[in-house]
C-alpha cells in the first residue's frame, strides 16, 4: 500500500534530466534520433531539429564542453533508464555482515559451535565480524584474545581468509573473515 502523501516526508524526486527549453546554453554537440553525430549547433538550431521530427531534445552529457544532447523520445528514455537501474540493481549482491561474540574464557564445546555458526555464514557468502568481549580483570591479557581469535581464523582458513587483523577497540576485540572465492575452496579442498 502506498504512503499517504500527507504523511511521506521525503523530499520529492525531480528529474535533474534536462530537455527542450530547459537546456540553457548557447551551443551543444548534436546526436539524432539515429545516434548519428550531427556536429556542434546552437542550441535553438537543436530544438527546432527536434520540434520538426515531434522528438524531444535531451541533454545526456551535461558535463562535456559542449553539453551533448539527443534528439529521442522523451517518456521512451526514462522509461529505458528505469529499466536500466532496476536490471543494475537485480544483478547487485547484498553483502550481509554477520557478528559472531566471544569470551576469552570460552569451553571447548562452546568454541566448537561458535566456529560452526561462522564456518555456516562463510559458506553462504556472508562476512563475518568475530568480536571478543572481555571483563574486568580479562583486559589485563589481550593476548588471550588475540590467540582465540588467530585459532579461529585458522580453523576456518578452508573457507575463509582474514580481511581485518584482530584490533583492541575499547573492551572489546574485533577480527573480520571474509568468504573466499568458490574456486578457490575447490583448490583447498
């Protein structure tokens, strides 16, 4: 269900695309509905162009000296540049980053389950942010930490590598494992 309008606070979304008298300079490179390069004309040569194939100028390049406009249908491009973004999305791949928490003081069963829960996320792909936390007197020795921490990361070398070296932050131990590459893991194993 749509929002409300009166209740959707976001700014609205303008199209910052620039067409027919809204392209204000004096000459700009040509293109015609062909995608042949027509030259560098002014800018009212360009629409009179246009107005006379019942097209609309569109300023694709505003950055270029001089800006390069295109003689095309205008709801036809949007359209075409919508489809575009939604395809770039569809294709993207969401990185999760998932936390796994520690105690430098940890029972070996403990251990075990925790490096399955992180073998089980850098299967599917997820990165994993394996945190220790320490307690009172537990600060004095980082080095326990930091041992755990390098333990784990060659327990699960099989499937993952270290991106971020373990690093003290606070009361609290940070180390990052990345998945590794499908065709590497059939190397290693």
């Amino acid at each position: 269900m749509p929002v409300p309008k009166k209740f959707d606070r976001r700014p609205p979304e303008r199209d910052e695309t620039r067409i027919n008298e809204r392209i204000r300079v004096p000459q700009v490179r040509l293109v015609d509905e062909n995608g042949k390069q027509v030259g560098i004309v002014p800018t009212e040569d360009a629409l009179r162009y246009a107005r006379e194939r019942s097209l609309d100028l569109v300023e694709v390049a505003p950055q270029a000296r001089p800006p390069v406009v295109r003689v095309l249908d205008y709801s036809k491009y949007r359209y075409e540049q919508e489809q575009k973004r939604k395809a770039a999305r569809r294709h993207q791949k969401q990185v999760h980053v998932r936390e796994i928490k520690l105690r430098p003081k940890i029972a070996p069963r403990d251990y075990e389950t925790k490096m399955g829960h992180v073998r089980r996320f850098l299967e599917r792909d997820d990165r994993v942010k394996v945190t220790i936390m320490f307690r009172g007197r537990e600060q004095t020795h980082p080095e326990r930490g930091e041992a755990l921490l390098r333990k784990l990361a060659e327990d699960v070398a099989d499937l993952g590598v270290v991106e971020q070296q373990p690093a003290q932050d606070g009361r609290n131990m940070t180390m990052l494992l990345a998945p590794q590459k499908r065709k590497d893991r059939a190397k290693s194993a």
